[in-house]
C-alpha cells in the first residue's frame, strides 16, 4: 500500500529525475535473477542528492511515526537500505540496526549488526520491494532474535502479487512511498515515455518471470 498518492507520484518524479528509476522498453535490462526486465531501479542513487535525500527520509519517518508511533529501534535492510535506514533514524533519534543477508561466517558471525534487546518494538526500513523474499528474510532474521516487528515501510515497490502474497503470509504490514502504478502515471503524465512504452512495462509487470521483449 502506498502511503498517500500525492507523495507516491512526487517520489516517482525525484526517482525519474535522478536516474535512480531507468526505464527502457527498447533496451531491457537483465536482473541478477535472470529476468530480462525494462526497469532498473536503484534507490541508493538517492543518497547522493540532498535534497531528495531529505524528502524520502522525512516521509519514511512520517509514516513511522503516523503507523507505529514511536518504536525502540529501526532496522535497514543490507545493503540497499542501510544508509537511508540510518537517516530515519537520526531523524527520528532512534537506534538503528541492520541486517544482513546471512549470518557473517567469521568474527561474532552476526546476521543483526548493532545493538538490539529482545522484545524490543522494531520497525524495518527497505529501499525496494521485488518478490519481498529478501526483505522478509530479515523479518526472519529480527523475529528470530525475538524482536517485536511492527512492520516495513519501503521507497519503492514493483507491485508484484507474489509480494503481495508474501508480506499476507507472513502477516508483515508494508506501506511503501510510491509503486510501479504510480510510476507509469507520472512517466506518461511527464511524457517520459509514450503509450507503445506504457503498454510494455504493463505487459512486463503482469508476468515478469516470462517477459521477453522480442
């Protein structure tokens, strides 16, 4: 679920303006999964321009705040999220964790880098929602260390059913700054792409596993 409309088309916008979203129907891109995709989107890219830097943090802080009230500690997912995750948090004067894809296989061997007490109220922080799987097995991870996890809130999500599916099995709650809908009506509305374009990047996002663009 996006957090409200207005902010949803605005963050698409900065994310189309700063290259941090790359749409090219023509020349797709190929994911680290294999999929052959006509959308990259790289939310770290936000990090370098200040001013959008703070209208991200500041609207994932709102939403913290606004859903969760004030939690005890705020975790990024690694990597993507680590750095906008830290801002939330300063600007919250909060904690901050993070996790790791997997436990290191050296040293104290942690998956959860930063201090974190059981039962303590956790709200994550992601830059991009694809399948969730990934996102979801930092839940695992925060669960795991007996952590009360309220919920996630993201910059960006795909809008894909099976993350969808996922965050409802796994009763996790996902509000997200903007989506893939969202997106695809600023891009046409900016005309940063024609309807040829728009109807692609439709037909990629209903089946994306199976998308070819040949």
């Amino acid at each position: 679920m996006v957090y409200t409309k207005e902010i949803a088309k605005k963050t698409a916008e900065v994310l189309l303006q700063i290259n941090a979203i790359k749409l090219q129907p023509e020349q797709p891109f190929t994911w680290a999964s294999g999929w052959k995709s006509p959308i990259y989107c790289d939310n770290r890219i936000v990090l370098s321009y200040p001013l959008i830097r703070n209208f991200i943090r500041e609207n994932l802080a709102k939403i913290v705040e606004e859903k969760y009230g004030k939690p005890d500690v705020i975790a990024g997912v690694a990597t993507g999220a680590i750095g906008i995750g830290a801002l939330v948090a300063e600007y919250l004067n909060l904690p901050f964790i993070y996790v790791r894809p997997e436990a290191k296989k050296h040293g104290r061997q942690n998956q959860i880098e930063g201090y974190l007490e059981k039962g303590q109220h956790v709200v994550v922080i992601e830059d991009l929602i694809s399948t969730g799987n990934s996102s979801l097995n930092a839940v695992k991870a925060l669960k795991t260390a007996e952590a009360n996890v309220k919920g996630m809130v993201a910059i960006f999500s795909y809008g894909f059913p099976v993350a969808k599916a996922n965050f409802l099995d796994s009763e996790i709650d996902l509000t997200t700054l903007s989506d893939y809908e969202n997106l695809l009506e600023q891009a046409m509305e900016t005309n940063y792409i024609t309807e040829k374009q728009q109807d692609i990047l439709t037909q990629w996002n209903a089946n994306p596993a199976e998308w070819n663009n040949n």
